[in-house]
C-alpha cells in the first residue's frame, strides 16, 4: 500500500510546461500578453449631483465642502464608513473660529448625533466619541434643556449588551463631566442621575453579566493581525516571566475599573458642586423644576425658592429624593465587593492599575460617607437594624484595618519599584493618603468608632496612625529629591495636605482634658513643622509649592481670625518662614492663579500687621524684601556674569507691571505694611513710578504710602524718590501726559504736605536747574518744572504769606524760575491766544499751553515777593527786534488784564510805569511799539482806579 501510495503520487507530478491542445470548432485561447479592450457599463440613477449644489450661503463648511445639513443626514447613513466621515466632519466644525452655528442647530444635532454614541460599528463609536469631545465646549452654554435626552442615551450606553458600546459610553460620560459637569449634576434632575447611578452599579457588581463581545464588520479586518502579534509575544512573555507574578485586571475588570473611574470623576464633581453651589447662585433658574444636589440626603434646591415648595410637597419629588438616597448608598456594599477581589493574593501581585483603582474605591466611599453623615449618627440599637451603618461599618473594617492603612508593598517589591521609576510609590502613597482621608471622615463619626468586637482600633489608635503616616510620608518626600519630582507628586500631596486640615479642624472642635490638650498640641505641632519642611524645599514655580502655599494661606486665615485657643496658637518661627515663601510666590504670579496670589497677599498683610519687632531684622525678613525689591524692579537687566539658567529664570519672573489694574493697586498696599524700607526698595518702587505699564492710580497710591510712612525712610530717599517720580519723560500720547501732570501735581502737594519750608528749595534747586539746562522741552516738560518751581516757592512762602515778606529762596532758583517764565510766557501766551485750532490734536495742544501759562501765573502770585519785579525787568527788557519787543508787551497786557494778577501789578504800578519809557524810546518809529504802550498804560489807569476788568481783555 504503501508503494502504491508512492507511485500514484509520482504520476500526478505536474510537467514543466503545459502544452495546450486545440480542437476544431474551437476559439483559441487569447495570448498572455493581450489586452482585454473589453468595456462593461451601468446605468445609475442620482437625484442630484452634489457639486452643482450652491453652498455659498452656508455658515460653515469642512475641507469636503460638506455643510452641517448634510453632515447630519449622512450620519444615518447604512455605510458605516460614510457614518464615520460625517462624525469626522462634526468635528472639523467644531474646531473652526465658526463653531457658534451649531449653538444655532442643537435640537437638531444632538437629535441626529447621539445615536451614533450607540452605533454597532466600532469605528464610528469611536468618531463619535471624538466628535463628542469637540462639541461639548461649545455647545456647554445651550445644553441645559437637553439635559434628560442625553442622560437617557448615555443610560442605554451603559445598559447595552455590546461591550464595546458600554465602553464608548463610558468615555462619553467621562468627557461630558470633564467639560460640563453641571449637566449631570443639575441639568438632568434627580431621577435621570438616580438611573444613570444604578447603571453605574450594575456595571461594577461582580454579578452583573458583562454583555456580548461581538465582532463586528469592521474588526474583522484587524482579527488575524492582532492574532498573530499574540501568539508571536507568548513565548517571550513566558521566558520574562518572573517567580511573583504580578496580577493584570482580567477582560470584565477591566469593564469594571473603566467604570469605577467614570464613577469616580462623577463623584468628585457632584461633591465640588456641593461647596460651590451654596454660594452660587442658580445657573438655569427660569427652568421649572426642582434640582437637587443629589448625593446629599438632606433636600438642597438649585432652583429658585418660587417652585422650591412645589416640588418637595408632591409625591413624586419625594420618591425621587428617597429613590437617589438609595441608589448613593447602595453603591458602598459593591465598592466593598471590588476592593476585597482587588485584594485576593499579595500585595506585592497588585499592578498599578489595581493600584489606581484601589484609590478610585477609596475616594467614592469617602464622598458618599461624608455626604450621608447624619444618617450615621445612631445609637447602637438602631446601628444593627440600618444596613447603610452596617455597610459603612465593614468597609472601615476592611480599608482601616492596621494590615490595610497604610498599605505598602514589601521592601523588595519597594526597591524594584523605585528602580523602575518613582511614579509606581507614589501610587501607592496616593491610595494610602485617600485611605487617610477617609480615616478622618470615620473619626468624625463616634458611632463608627465603637468596638465590635474584632479588636478594631479606636478613634485615638486610628488617628495616631494617620499622624505616623502623614509625618513619614513628607518626610520621605523631603529628604528624597528624586520623588519630590515625580509628576504624579501632587495626586499625593494634596490628599496629604487635605488629611492635615481635617486634623487640626477636628482638634478645633475638640474638648479635652489637659493632657489631652497637651497631647493634641503636640500632634498638631508636629504635623505643621512637617508640612514647613517640605514647603521650604519645594521650587516657587512648582504644582507642590502651590499646594502648600494654598494650605499655609488657609491656616493663617484660621489663625488670624482668632478662632484657636491659646495653646493653638502658631509659633512667629514657623510662620515666619511662611512669609518668605510667599513672598517667593509673588515672582510666579500666573494669570491662571492669580486667585491664589490675592489671597497670600491677603495673608501677607494680616502678618505683617501683627509682626513683632524682633522679627522686622530677622534674616527671613531680608529674604522677603528682597523678594519684593525683585518684584517691583522693572528697570532690572540679566547681568553678564549670570549664567544661562540665571538669566532665563530672572526672565521668566513675574513683575508688577504684569499686574492688571485693580491687582496693582491691591499689591502697592503691601508696601504699607512692611517694617522697614531699603534703599534696594525704593529704587524699585521709583521704577514702578518711571514705568508707563504702570496705572497712575497704583502711582499715586504709592505715593500716599510712602509719604505716610516717611518716619520709616530717610529724607533723602523720599526726596530722590519724588523728584525721580515727577520728572520722568513721557511718550507723546495725550493720555500719558495729562495721567503724569496729574501725578506731578499730586508729589507737589506731598512736598507741601511734609513741611519742609526753606529746606526744600534748596534741595531741588540743583535737580531743577540742571533739568532746566536742557533744551527742547516740550510743554509738558516745561509744565513739570513749573509745577515743582511752585512747589519750592509755596513751601518756602507758607510761613511769610500773611505778611508777604520775602521768602529764602536761593538766589541761583530765582533767577531760573524768572528765566523759565519769561520764556514760557513770551512763547506761548500770544500763540494761545492769537491761533485757531481746528483738528482734536490742536486742541489738545492748545489746552496744554493755556494749562501751561495759568501754572506760570499762580507762581506769580505765590512768589510776588521774590520774582515779580525780576520777573518785569527781564519781561521788559529793551530788545532790538521789533517782533519781539511787540510780543513781550503784549505779554505784560494780557497780564495786566489778568483778575489774579490785579493786587501785584497795583503794588509794582510805578515799577512798570519805570520801564516802559525806555521801551517807548528805542522803538519811538514803530506805530505798533507806541501804541501797545499807550494801551499799557491806559490799563494801568485803569487798574488804579479799580474799572479794569477781565472782559476788557477781549
């Protein structure tokens, strides 16, 4: 049999080469190489063609020039890739500068779209969830009254017998609470998210089925590939395996733990809603229906209090209300089930994922434990009968246990841990601080607290070993640089700082005996010089200095609001180090928390007020006006001998002209309260007052601060301080020169106000005469230098006014003043006088100059005594032009005609009467030299006979 096997299949050997046979009547076989010229056709029929279609009207197209309409009709297309390409275009609308018009459409597009969440074909649930994304951030604001309809697809999701459709229901759900997490939490009502809380149950119950697995058409396509990388990975995956295998979440786990995480963030959300909603008002309240905060017991309305009565009379709010209270505590017993099968084997054997969900079970027990507290508060009769006590009982049986909190893997485990990254510890440092969190949760309930008999530990026991934990932890944290900069830092940090709060609140409310108290002040004691330590290591710009500034902030207000006992007092040496580190903050000052910036600043204030005098020298004081000295130096420039990281880091501080208008003027009050003011300082203040970024409001502020604390600073450096402040060059808008003539006359009437007297002229009479020295002022300038000459002249007259006796004034300012007037009189009185303006920046101009020459006229009058007659010998000084001699005369007459000039030229009558022959008889040929002074003179009669006044002048 055999050789006959053989033989047959020799015989079936194919030859080499085939030779066809031909048979008559036959057609031969066409030639390998031949073309078929063959043309095969169909008759289709369209209704219309596309691209005839006149889309130029629409609001908004893709890059297929597809319209929404359109969009919306293909996405019930039979094709499923057709279905995916109309998602994909919603989403391109969404992203487009456009995306308002599918505000326009909502109705019609959520009633189009969201069955595709549902869709069969994997490849468009996933496009679909894609477009989800991108549409919630715009159509958020017009979502509310659609509230229910997407609650009730997102609740057929989740109950689906598909598990892919589950899946993508679950990302859905997970991107509508990230972008508006109102919709669930108000907008659907209770009975919607009761549901939707129940499907969320279903899905982690361990006996819930997890659903059909199918293979859809599309998948088909990838089935042998993946197939094929698995079975060429098994035999790898079995040479790397280890002695301690490490134990992967299994396929209906995994559905489980996708939704534990969407349950978490929801969760999360509705507790926040909790804090926030008691101040806020509501956000929908034309919408009649009542909206109750839905994971707290007691009835909390959103809505306004006209259909609040309404509502929580009628039977069916009541069901409702009792129904969600149900449903929140009818997730404990399956959160339970789940942590104890996460729990099965070793520790060491849990991955991190386990691991992460771990503390997702954890942070959902302590929300719906925190949010039912009044339904725990039983005696021990009524505990036994109550299966939500009960339920609550064993989870602190099992979370608590000293075997379970704090829960590490051993060193081993540990060490290859951290030789793979510090990420996988801090993990395990971010359950076991929820685990804290929810430990002091328990600890505010007495009756969870009682004994039951298995050796549970008592409230003193547990606290103590949440203490031990916090306290190890940030002081493992502290002493290894390698885990403070981990990015997964503050998933542990916060829960730890969180824990600290609740303790030292607890130990607020708490009534203890003395050594208690005792005891208590030294936990408590202990616990905020941890958290310092770790403060003081973290870097300003970092997520864990933040964190910890935002505590520190929290617990000063506490302080500083006097509500601790005596024995709860902080210690000045901690808070100390406190006011350096915020004072580091004030270089990070981000728009995004600058609400964190008011508040330290806030504290900082509250500090310094009650700072005691032997901390004002300390070197943490230092520290912090250095700080601020960089904060408010804007003329600061990297060094040569900087180094690149120096440089790039000194750049990258925020300044205080980075400030908005309202935080400028908020942050200059800080200056205030400072104990003392170095020279460093001030020079940075003095380029706050320099800078056009900076409002004049924050200027003047500044301004006022400095004068009223002027004890605190030397003369000189205040004096330095305003000079530098008024005379600072300005750009040549209208705006900035009429904010810093404003703030010139604002440090004048400062100057005034310290009461210098004769010392100021003399102190200014250097600044300002080598100011005068420049050439080509602009009005403004010469504005300025006259403002601060009345200055000089008013603080030296203010002792001599009633007498009008002759002021000290250096004899060199005199002559300059008298200088400066002549000039600015001669150049802009007959132009103001004599032009027409005509365009909004000759007006502007003009008003400038009558501004200008009022100002001269006011020194005048102040300083009659010292100038006047100087000033009408240089004013009448015999000149050889005509022009001139014509303009300087009618100078004097628009002086003559002046109504607060009148008492000064009465008194210094004859002194002009002197002067005008000589002028008369140098140009006695010029007809209008001659009868300008005839007109002079008929004033001065005038004016002596008291019929002169000031309408003559026109």
């Amino acid at each position: 049999m055999a050789r006959a096997a053989i033989a047959t299949k020799s015989k079936k050997k194919p030859a080499d080469f085939k030779r066809p046979k031909r048979k008559v009547g036959r057609r031969a076989a066409p030639a390998a190489n031949v073309t078929s010229v063959g043309i095969t056709s169909r008759r289709i029929n369209l209704l219309e063609q596309s691209l005839l279609q006149d889309k130029a009207g629409a609001a908004q197209l893709t890059h297929r020039h597809q319209a929404l309409p359109e969009l919306l009709q293909q996405a019930g297309h039979y094709n499923a890739h057709v279905r995916q390409r109309a998602l994909q275009g919603l989403k391109e609308l969404a992203s487009q500068a456009t995306a308002a018009n599918l505000r326009a459409n909502a109705s019609v597009l959520l009633e189009r779209f969201l069955p595709t969440l549902l869709d069969e074909e994997a490849v468009v649930r996933e496009a679909a969830v894609l477009a989800w994304k991108a549409m919630l951030p715009v159509l958020r604001c017009v979502l509310a009254p659609f509230a229910t309809l997407v609650a009730t697809y997102l609740c057929s999701g989740l109950t689906h017998l598909q598990v892919g459709v589950r899946q993508d229901a679950l990302k859905a759900i997970g991107e509508l609470v990230d972008e508006a997490p109102e919709l669930l939490r108000e907008d659907a009502g209770r009975e919607a998210l009761a549901r939707l809380l129940e499907n969320f149950r279903d899905l982690i119950c361990a006996a819930q089925t997890q659903g059909i697995r199918m293979m859809n058409t599309y998948d088909l396509l990838l089935g042998s590939e993946s197939n094929s990388k698995t079975d060429g990975r098994k035999k790898t995956s079995q040479k790397g395996k280890k002695s301690k295998k490490v134990k992967a979440p299994s396929g209906a786990l995994t559905l489980r733990f996708a939704a534990l995480k969407v349950l978490h963030k929801l969760m999360l959300s509705v507790s926040t809603g909790v804090e926030k909603g008691a101040a806020v008002g509501t956000r929908s309240a034309s919408v009649p229906t009542t909206k109750t905060l839905l994971l707290y017991p007691a009835l909390q309305l959103v809505s306004t209090s006209m259909f609040a009565t309404a509502s929580v009379t009628t039977s069916s709010g009541v069901k409702a209300s009792a129904s969600w209270q149900e449903k929140v505590r009818a997730l404990l017993p399956v959160l339970l089930d789940l942590w104890l099968e996460c729990l099965e084997g070793s520790t060491d054997a849990l991955s991190d994922v386990h691991v992460e969900h771990m503390k997702y079970i954890v942070e959902c027990t302590t929300a719906v434990v925190g949010a039912n507290t009044e339904l725990l508060h039983l005696d021990a009769d009524d505990a036994k009968k109550n299966e939500f006590f009960q339920a609550a009982l064993k989870l602190r049986e099992e979370l608590l246990a000293p075997e379970c909190f704090p829960m590490l893997p051993s060193a081993s485990a540990t060490l290859a841990a951290a030789s793979d990254g510090q990420g996988v510890l801090s993990r395990w440092h971010g359950m076991n601080a929820a685990l804290a969190k929810l430990a002091c949760e328990y600890l505010r309930l007495p009756a969870l607290m009682r004994g039951s008999g298995k050796g549970v530990p008592q409230s003193e026991a547990l606290e103590q070993r949440v203490c031990s934990y916090v306290v190890s932890t940030l002081t493992k944290y502290k002493e290894t640089p390698e885990l403070r900069a981990v990015a997964s830092m503050q998933n542990v940090l916060h829960p730890l700082l969180e824990v600290v709060t609740l303790i030292l609140a607890s130990s607020l409310r708490r009534k203890e005996d003395s050594i208690s108290a005792a005891k208590t002040t030294a936990e408590r004691t202990l616990l905020l010089e941890t958290v310092t330590q770790f403060y003081v290591l973290c870097t300003p710009k970092s997520v864990s200095f933040r964190s910890c500034t935002a505590f520190v902030v929290e617990q000063l207000e506490v302080a500083l609001r006097g509500q601790q006992r005596q024995s709860q007092k902080l210690a000045w040496p901690m808070v100390i180090q406190w006011v350096a580190c915020l004072a580091d903050l004030l270089g990070q000052l981000d728009p995004q928390h600058m609400e964190l910036g008011r508040r330290s600043l806030l504290a900082l204030i509250s500090v310094l007020k009650q700072l005691p005098a032997e901390y004002a020298s300390c070197e943490k004081m230092d520290s912090v006006l250095t700080n601020l000295s960089a904060f408010f130096d804007l003329a600061a420039v990297p060094s040569p001998s900087m180094t690149e990281d120096e440089k790039q880091r000194m750049l990258a501080r925020t300044r205080f002209d980075d400030l908005s208008a309202a935080d400028q003027l908020a942050f200059v009050a800080l200056v205030f309260h400072l104990p003392r003011y170095p020279v460093s300082l001030l020079r940075a203040l003095a380029s706050c007052c320099k800078s056009s970024r900076i409002y004049s409001e924050a200027k003047s502020f500044l301004v006022d601060i400095l004068f009223q604390r002027r004890d605190a600073v030397d003369l000189a450096h205040i004096v330095s301080f305003l000079v530098s402040t008024a005379l600072v060059p300005v750009e040549a808008t209208v705006h900035q020169q009429r904010q810093q003539l404003q703030l010139v006359g604002h440090v004048c009437r400062t100057f005034v106000a310290m009461n210098l007297g004769n010392l100021l002229p003399k102190i200014l009479a250097p600044t300002l005469a080598k100011t005068q020295a420049r050439e080509e002022m602009n009005s403004m300038e010469l504005h300025t230098l006259v403002l601060l000459y009345r200055t000089c002249v008013s603080s030296a007259t203010l002792r001599s006014i009633e007498v009008k006796q002759r002021s000290d004034i250096p004899a060199e300012m005199e002559r300059e003043l008298v200088s400066l007037c002549v000039k600015i009189m001669t150049n802009y009185t007959a132009s103001s006088s004599s032009e027409t303006s005509t365009t909004p920046e000759e007006v502007d101009a003009r008003e400038q100059e009558r501004l200008l020459v009022e100002a001269c006229v006011s020194t005048l009058v102040i300083g009659e005594t010292n100038i006047f007659t100087s000033f009408l010998d240089k004013l009448l000084m015999v000149q050889q032009q005509v022009l001139a001699q014509n303009r300087r005369l009618r100078v004097l007459q628009a002086l003559v005609r002046t109504t607060s000039l009148a008492g000064a030229i009465r008194r210094h009558q004859s002194h002009v009467e002197h002067l005008l022959p000589a002028v008369e008889q140098q140009h006695a040929n010029e007809d209008d030299v001659v009868q300008l002074v005839r007109q002079l003179r008929g004033d001065l009669e005038l004016l002596a006979a008291g019929q002169l006044t000031e309408d003559d002048s026109k």
